[in-house]
C-alpha cells in the first residue's frame, strides 16, 4: 500500500489510477505496461498532444 502525506500528490496519484483503470477497461490493456497506448489514450481524451502526460491527466 502506498501512503501519501501531501494532499496534491496525493489527488494526482489517485485521478491517475482512476483514468488508468478507465484505460484499462476501455482498451483492454494496463496503462503501466503500455504507454505509448496510454498516452495516446489521453491525447484522443484531452484532444491535443502538447501536454505531458501528467498534465494531461490533471486536465481530467
């Protein structure tokens, strides 16, 4: 189990699994095993691709 003492890592660790798992369900695959599907994922969600993938998720 991975503890978080800082709210704002801890709201990123938690919105990243939970759009992870959306990947995984919509895909079919893991997010942490692919990412280059993963962050295409996020690019088709976001609709741009100029973001890092931690900004992207943040924009989720």
């Amino acid at each position: 189990m991975t503890y978080y003492v800082d709210k704002i890592l801890q709201k990123d660790a938690i919105t990243a699994e939970t759009i992870g798992q959306q990947f995984n369900e919509t895909i079919g695959k893991d997010y942490l095993k692919n990412d280059t599907d993963y962050s295409a994922y996020l690019v088709n969600k976001i609709g741009n691709d100029y973001l890092s993938t931690s900004d992207m998720i943040n924009v989720l």
